[in-house]
C-alpha cells in the first residue's frame, strides 16, 4: 500500500508537521464476490449471443440446402422435358424423310386361345 505525505504549516511556524495519509483500496470479500458475477454475467451473455448467432445460421443454410434441392430436381425435370420435345420436334421434320405416313385408323389385334384374331 502506497503513502502521500502531506505538509502543514502550522501558524507562523517555520517547522513542518507532516501528515501521513495512506492511498489504497480496500477490495472486500463483497466487492470480489461483486465483480466475479459481474464478469460471469458478461461472459454467459457473450455466449447466448453467440451460439443464437450460430443456430440462426444453421437454420438459413438448412433453408439454402432444401432450395437449391428442389432447383436441381426442377432443372432435372425440365431437362427431361425439353429433350422429350425435342425428339417430337425431331420426327415431326423428318416425317418426309423417313417416309411416315399419318394413321387414320388405329387397329387392335386380341388374343383368344392359342390363336391371335384381328376384329
């Protein structure tokens, strides 16, 4: 603990009398006990704040992750769809080259028995 030495003049007196005031302070065990919970608060609260921070996070990447699922299924979709289109666009322009004629009447064959009938 630390000392100041204050000097007085004593009335009309050239002497000196000197003054000892002592310069500390004293830290109970209440101001511990104040300060530890002081710290511990400010320390659980960092800790709320952060694990929110990470739990927020984890719930957008979940949402990110089911997004870009269902593109990837639509785009698969599509890409069946426009290649489905594009064979019938196909046939469609070589139907003179392949020499397709169009049906006018569909004809069914049935089986009866061992035998195969035409109606």
């Amino acid at each position: 603990m630390g000392y100041i030495t204050v000097a007085q003049l004593i009335s009309k007196r050239k002497n000196r009398r000197k003054r000892v005031v002592p310069m500390g302070i004293k830290i109970g065990s209440m101001s511990i006990r104040f300060v530890s919970v002081i710290v511990i608060s400010i320390l659980a609260l960092f800790y709320l704040a952060q694990s929110n921070q990470v739990a927020t996070r984890g719930y957008l990447i979940n949402e990110l992750e089911q997004k870009q699922t269902q593109l990837v299924e639509l785009n698969e979709r599509l890409s069946v769809e426009a290649v489905r289109f594009q064979s019938l666009k196909n046939i469609k322009s070589n139907v003179s080259k392949l020499d397709l004629v169009p049906i006018d009447q569909i004809d069914y064959i049935t089986k009866k028995g061992n035998m195969v009938v035409r109606p």
